[in-house]
C-alpha cells in the first residue's frame, strides 16, 4: 500500500509512524502547512520534521509555502470557523491533489493525533475528498497514542510547538498564561450545557441519547470522568490510580447509563449532560 500521511509535524508525527510501521504500512509524510505563522515558527517546525524524518529513515515531502497573507485573507471573515472552513480543508485537498497526481493508493494526517484538533471534522473532510477525487482514505484514530508520542518527542529533544499554529492560535495561547485555547473551550461548553437546560435555542446542536454507547463515546465519558475522579481519589486516598478508577467508571456507568445524553456541536462531542432520574 502506497499510502501519504499529511504532516502537521514532528512531534505528532511520532506515534502516527511507530503505530502504521507496527502494521507494517510505510508512509511518505507530507509536509504543507501554510497556516504556521509566524515565519520562524514555521521553519522550526518544518526543519525538526526534516531532521526527524531522516534519522527514522522515512521518507519526506515538503511543499514548501509560507501562506502567511493568503491564510489571513480566506478566514479573516470567521475565525470562529476558520479550522473547519479553511485551514483543514486547503492542508488536506493539496495532500490529496499530490497523492492522487504521484500513484498513491492512499492518505491520511497526522491531525488525527491531536485530542485538541476537530477530529469528526477532519474525518469528514478527508472522507469527502476521498470521494471528490476518488482516492482511498485511510482512517486511524491516532489519539489513543497521543501522550505516548508527546513523551517520545520531548525524550528524543524534538522542538515543542505552543499553539496550534496560526497567529490567532499564538494569540489566544499567549494572551494570557490562564485563560488557555482549552479553557476557553471548556468554558464555551458550559455555557452550551446551561442553554440546554434553559430549554434555549443553540444552532448546530445535537443531543444524542447514550445508550450502549459506541467505543468513542465510552472513552469521551472515561476521560471527562477521569478528571473527576482523579480530584476525588486523591483527596481521599492521597494517592489516583487507574484501577480504582475504572472501579469508579464502571460503577457511574452502571447507574447512570440510562441517563446519560452527549451533546455534539458541529457533529463535534463536547459534553455529556447527565440528568437527575426525577427530572425526566
Ligand atoms: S487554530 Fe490550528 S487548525 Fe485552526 S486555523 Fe489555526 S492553525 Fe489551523
């Protein structure tokens, strides 16, 4: 299988090469990425993924385009969206043009490692460009290897980035040390949850009821319980680990599953709304 991996970079990279290598899938990475702003930042991602890409014998194409105006121009008029309608979808459709005009069977993107990307978004931008030129998508849900691969990356020295990558990125992160990208999400989640309750109208919504869940919904509940428990446990037993963990988990979705409903916001889960049995 001749397949091309679209490549953010280094770092995320990591996990992404060592789990197809695993299956004995050898990808050609592909590097463009017109959002990283500003120049210096680009450079040190692009040159850490050459080095790196080297020293692991894998083979590397850069297309080499530092977009800073043009990416501005395009998503200057909804930044909220500028991920989903820009940024994602000019990455991918150029990694499929050179797949598609160089014989691979194949792509896919690193993007799929990142808990912090739109990954249902991505997904569904891949599947349609997969349609639109009529080429194989290869889906994998990297993020299991998330943490794995961060950990390899800071052991092997590989350059850290700080933010996603374009300047609006860099501004929210650098804005102010507290109120971070994922806070802000965090937050935007909250508020969605509190419109619910108040029976008010919020777009792009949906409430899907949980009911046997499917693997990914299971481990969106794992990990925001995670967080819960782990406050919890430690302030009892001074010490979290996994197994009372699952303990605890097994035990929430045993008396809770059937009042359980997911929220997904622009086909994105973000919150899971657990109600009370009396209120239904
Ligand atoms: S935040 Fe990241 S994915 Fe979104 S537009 Fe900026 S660089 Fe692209």
């Amino acid at each position: 299988m001749k397949l091309l991996m679209h490549t953010c970079c280094a770092p995320c990279s990591v996990y992404c090469i060592g789990s197809l290598r695993k299956e004995n899938i050898e990808p050609t990475l592909y590097w463009y990425n017109p959002n990283i702003h500003p120049y210096i930042e680009y450079k040190a991602r692009r040159d850490t993924l050459k080095e790196y890409a080297k020293s692991i014998n894998v083979e590397a194409i850069f297309n080499d385009e530092y977009g800073l105006d043009e990416f501005c121009r395009n998503v200057i008029g909804d930044l909220k969206n500028r991920c989903s309608n820009y940024c994602y979808k000019v990455r991918l459709e150029q990694t499929v043009k050179y797949a598609k005009e160089n014989g691979y069977d194949t792509f896919t993107t690193t993007l799929f490692v990142s808990p912090y990307q739109k990954h249902e978004e991505i997904k569904r931008i891949c599947e349609n460009l997969a349609k639109k030129y009529d080429i194989k998508f290869l889906y994998r849900d990297f993020r299991v290897g998330f943490r794995e691969g961060q950990a390899k990356a800071r052991e092997l020295g590989l350059y850290m980035q700080k933010y996603c990558g374009c300047i609006f990125s860099e501004a929210i992160s650098n804005y102010d040390h507290i109120v971070s990208a994922r806070q802000v999400q965090l937050l935007e989640n909250k508020i969605t949850e509190r419109k619910i309750r108040l029976g008010w109208e919020v777009p792009n919504l949906e409430l899907k009821p949980y009911k046997n869940g499917n693997k990914e919904q299971i481990k969106f509940i794992y990990d925001l319980k995670k967080e819960v428990y782990q406050k919890y446990v430690e302030k009892i037993y001074g010490k979290w680990n996994e197994e009372i963990q699952k303990k605890l988990f097994d035990r929430f979705m045993k008396e809770n599953s059937k009042n359980i409903e997911l929220i997904y916001l622009n086909d994105e889960l973000v919150r899971i709304l657990q109600w009370k049995r009396n209120r239904r």
